[in-house]
C-alpha cells in the first residue's frame, strides 16, 4: 500500500513540473507579447507626438506663402 502512495505522489510530482514548465513558457509568450505590443504600437505612437506638430507647422508654414 505504501508503494501505491509514492507511486501516485510520484506521478503528481511529475505532472506538476510538465504544469510548471507549460506555465513558464506561456509567461514568457506573453511577456514577449507586451514587449513587442509595446515597440510596434506605443513606440510609433509617442513618436507621432513629436512628428505632428512639426508637420502642422511646416504645412502652416507652406500654406502662408
């Protein structure tokens, strides 16, 4: 009966370390998600705070001559 019990605990202990490796690499798919999420998409949209005013004003600056 012992032998039975360390099996079973045994075989949940493996099973907890395929869970944990599965959940590892689902955290870093989503890190890595939000990582590029950020470069792709926030980066471009802070720069097109600096671009556009200075394309509304070389276009403001065109339309007055």
């Amino acid at each position: 009966m012992d032998e039975e019990i360390l099996k079973k605990i045994q075989a949940q202990d493996e099973k907890l370390d395929n869970i944990y490796r599965s959940v590892e690499k689902t955290r870093k798919y989503f890190m890595w998600t939000l990582i590029i999420t950020v470069v792709l998409f926030i980066l471009p949209l802070l720069g097109l705070l600096f671009v556009i005013p200075q394309v509304f004003s070389v276009y403001s600056g065109a339309l007055n001559f």
